[in-house]
C-alpha cells in the first residue's frame, strides 16, 4: 500500500520557498537602490521616477532605459571581476600559535 502524503509539509515547504524567494527579492532591490546611487534620493521622488516608469507606454522609452540598465550591469561586473579577490601579497599571516613580542615580555 502506499504512503499518503503529507500535504501540509508540502504546503509549508512551499510556503517557506515563497517567504525565501520575497526577501531575496527585496535585498536585492534594496542593494539596487544602494547600488545605483537612487538612496542619495528623498522617498518620495525616488517613488515618483519609479510610478512614472511603470506608467509610461514609450516603448522606444522603455527600450532605452533596459539598454541603460544593461550597460549599467556590464560595466559593475567587468569592474568586480577586475577587483583582486583577497590578499595576493605574500605577506606573514598573523597565527596565533606565534608568540606576539609583547606577550614574551609579559612573562615574567
């Protein structure tokens, strides 16, 4: 015979991929806002440029802004991937099992 079910962790697994997916979603567009420079702007104009975008029915408008967008995020992916990615130098690391100078001549 087979095993029923279980609906309702289904249905909460589901529920907690949709909560996941929502915050993720709005980090993201909290990090864009940074990003962007748009948080240097008072609320109630960056909430003004964003309802005059939704409204407008420009497509040559709209296409323009995605291109804009676009070249926005080539260019802040070349200028990550031209960041080196932690230390190269091969300087001493600090570890701790090293006696500091200072601690040598504490003991006394």
């Amino acid at each position: 015979m087979r095993k029923p079910r279980d609906f309702d962790a289904a249905l909460k697994t589901l529920t907690d991929k949709t909560k996941a997916l929502k915050e993720s979603k709005r980090r993201q567009l909290g990090e864009l806002i940074v990003v962007t420079g748009a948080d240097a702007l008072d609320m109630e104009t960056l909430a003004g440029g964003l309802l005059a975008m939704v409204e407008t029915n420009d497509v040559a408008e709209k296409e323009r802004w995605c291109k804009r967008g676009t070249a926005f995020f080539r260019r802040t992916a070349q200028a990550s991937q031209r960041k080196p990615r932690g230390n190269t130098t091969s300087a001493p690391s600090n570890d701790s099992t090293q006696a500091s100078p200072r601690s040598a001549t504490r003991e006394t």
